[in-house]
C-alpha cells in the first residue's frame, strides 16, 4: 500500500506541474511586451498580461478556425460556379 501512495503523491505532483507549466509556458516570450506594453503597437503584452497566455492563445485558435470555416465555405461556393460553362 506504501508503494500505491507514493506513486499516486507523484502523480499528483506531476499533473499540478503540468498544469503550472500549461498556466505560464509561453510568459518569456512577452517579457520586453509586459515591461513597455504601451510601444507595441497592437497592444499584444497588454492583452496578454490581463487575460493570461492561454485565454489568448484560445481566442486566436477560434479566430483561425473560424476563418478557415468561412474560407472553406466561400471555397466550395467559388469552384463549383467557375467550373460551370
């Protein structure tokens, strides 16, 4: 039974290492953003200094797969009436 604590105490700690590390991987990345956020002209550091990098990280995945949604849609659209005499 020792033996089954110890290896779930490591799991856990692993898992909320793993979490720790998803919750911050990428904050170095935007160190010269955080300091002087107001220079960048897009406001990214700002951004990501108030919703944290995988709130953002999450909105601009959607945004792209929203894109590509629409792309596919005006693709299929496109080809069928280009190809017709």
């Amino acid at each position: 039974s020792g033996v089954v604590d110890e290896a779930v105490e490591a799991n856990l700690r692993d898992e909320s290492v793993l979490e720790w590390w998803k919750k911050t991987n990428g904050l170095h990345t935007v160190l010269e953003w955080c300091t002087n956020y107001k220079k960048h002209p897009a406001g990214w550091g700002a951004l990501l200094m108030i919703h944290g990098v995988p709130e953002v990280c999450g909105r601009m995945r959607n945004k792209v797969e929203t894109n590509a949604m629409y792309s596919a849609l005006f693709l299929s659209a496109t080809i069928p009436s280009t190809m017709s005499p």
